[in-house]
C-alpha cells in the first residue's frame, strides 16, 4: 500500500491517529518563521541526545482517555531505534528519547473531492484533554515531551533518521 492509499485509508477510519516518525534532531516555532532551527553540525553524543519521536497526534469525536493512554504505551514501546548491529531493536527508553508532540487536526482529512474537509476531527473541547492526557502518559513513563500550542500555525523543523514513518490508529 503507497502512502496515499495509507492516508486516505485514515481519513475514512473513526479512531485517533499519530503518524510518528523517528528524528534525530527536533525543533517547533510557533509564529517566529525566521529563528534559526539548528545552530551547525552535530557530534555523535549530540545526535544520540537529539534521537525520538515527531508525534502528528490526530484526535477523532469518538475517542477516549483509555485509547490515548494505550497509543502512548504502544509508541514508546516500539522498537524503530537500531542497535550495535544497525538492527530496529531499541526503544525510545533504550536511546534516550524524547517526544516534540504537536496536534494535527488534519490527520482526519477527507480527501474525497479537491478541497478536504476536517469535520471528522475532533472539536477542541474533546481534543484539547486527549492531546494533553497522551502526553501527561508520556511523561509518567519519564519520557521529557515537548509540545506546541494547540491549533496555532507552527512551523516544525525535523531531521528524519532513515526511512521510519509510522502511521498508527487505536483500532489497530
């Protein structure tokens, strides 16, 4: 299945969803466009520390604490992180990681004409405490989290490390 059929496969599906991708470096402006987001190049131990997770958490009208709670063990759990053998076998804890969350309404966009439309997601007074609950999870486990203002205009900044973007719902 291409991305496409994956995102439009989602935008027809009524459950939250997080497309996740593994960064090594991690940075959100929220309304400054013209702060520089990575001052040179980084050593080794700087990039190990800089290693987690850019979390696109879309929330649905029908979810609930339990399923922001158990997407939150799912993601921390995964092992996406290579070992001493360039193998996925790491987790986040394992390397040290840390999350930048930040809400992304248009996860459940309908795609079905040229225009899409985001009435599938949830409204803000349901969102808002589910965005915060997953991360307040994240950060009982120990995990420092970094989030964004939700539904400003941010500009993100992410180094992708190798070819991980995961797109999870809570029905699977």
């Amino acid at each position: 299945m291409d991305r496409r059929e994956l995102l439009d496969r989602a935008a027809h599906s009524p459950e939250e969803r997080l497309l996740l991708s593994r960064v090594w470096d991690k940075c959100e402006q929220c309304r400054t466009r013209n702060i520089p987001t990575a001052t040179g190049f980084l050593s080794p131990a700087e990039q190990a520390a800089a290693q987690g997770f850019l979390v696109l958490l879309g929330v649905g009208p029908d979810d609930t604490e339990a399923q922001a709670d158990k997407l939150a063990d799912k993601i921390v759990g995964l092992r996406v992180f290579e070992d001493e053998n360039e193998k996925m076998n790491l987790n986040l804890e394992q390397v040290g990681g840390s999350l930048l969350v930040v809400s992304q309404f248009t996860l459940y966009a309908d795609t079905s004409s040229r225009r899409p439309g985001f009435s599938g997601a949830a409204k803000p007074d349901l969102a808002i405490p589910l965005y915060e609950r997953f991360m307040a999870h994240c950060r009982e486990r120990g995990f420092d989290v970094q989030h964004g203002e939700f539904g400003a205009d941010m500009q993100v900044y992410s180094q992708n490390d190798g070819p991980v973007t995961i797109l999870f719902d809570t029905e699977e």
